[in-house]
C-alpha cells in the first residue's frame, strides 16, 4: 500500500481543516506532511487520525510536521515542574521525541488540551509540541 493511500484520511483531514502551506510527499519510505493549521483543536484532530490508523505511532513511515497558526487563540501557563526543565515532545506520549524544553517556572503558551494527561504548548523560544498535564498550572 502506497503511504499517501495508507494515510488518505489523514491528509484530506488536514486540507479540510483549512492548512495553509500544506505540502505532502514520500521520501526513502516516508511520507511527510507539512503545513500550518489555524488552532490546537485542528492539530489535535490530526494527531487523533495518526493514531487511529498507527497505533502509538509505531510504524516509522510518517513525519506530521503541523504548526499551530501563531494567530491562534491561546492563554498563558506556568511550569510547575519541581526543578527540572519540562519535556517539549512531538506527538501525545512519552515515547514521543523531545523536541525541547521549557525552563522550570517558565511560561509557555497553551494552545489546546489534547486529553486529560496531555496539553498542546508553545514554548517562548517558538516550540511548540505536547507536554504532561501535571506540569502546567493556568496563570
């Protein structure tokens, strides 16, 4: 099965919840999306489909580089972490990539709440990702 068949519902989702920039291709294997959604609530949407069709996002053969538009609608938070740094990851896990950090008492942009145990952030050096819920405490 090609990868853009594998993953149809996937990338007609992100055209259908207005991406800008949107760009779709295969490399060695891989199938890459890229592009700009307008809120948190459509990246989420997104990460729902992937998961839905790769369970835990095991199978390696897609990189979802979506963005959350910077005019989005957001509020500020806190990282309450007990001293260390918050882990920035690429998807809702903690078998997701870190991406970054955020510092201990930082603020970070919040942009959508993915479930119970895990928010979409931007973090003030433009990092944007998912963290752990327990970490983040509303200003």
């Amino acid at each position: 099965m090609a990868l853009q068949d594998k993953y149809a519902e996937l990338i007609n989702a992100a055209k259908n919840l207005g991406s800008h920039n949107l760009s779709v291709r295969e490399q060695n294997n891989v199938l890459y999306i890229n592009g700009e959604v307008p809120d948190g609530k459509a990246k989420d949407q997104l990460w729902n489909i992937y998961n839905k069709i790769d369970p835990d996002f095991r199978s390696g053969d897609l990189i979802l580089n979506i963005n959350v538009s910077p005019n989005a609608p957001s509020s500020q938070y806190k990282v309450t972490t007990h001293s260390s740094n918050l882990n920035i990851r690429k998807g809702p896990g903690t078998d997701q990539p870190i991406l970054g950090k955020a510092a201990h008492q930082s603020t970070v942009t919040f942009l959508s709440k993915y479930n119970e145990d895990w928010y979409l952030i931007r973090s003030t050096d433009g990092i944007e990702g998912y963290c752990n819920t327990e970490y983040l405490s509303a200003i």
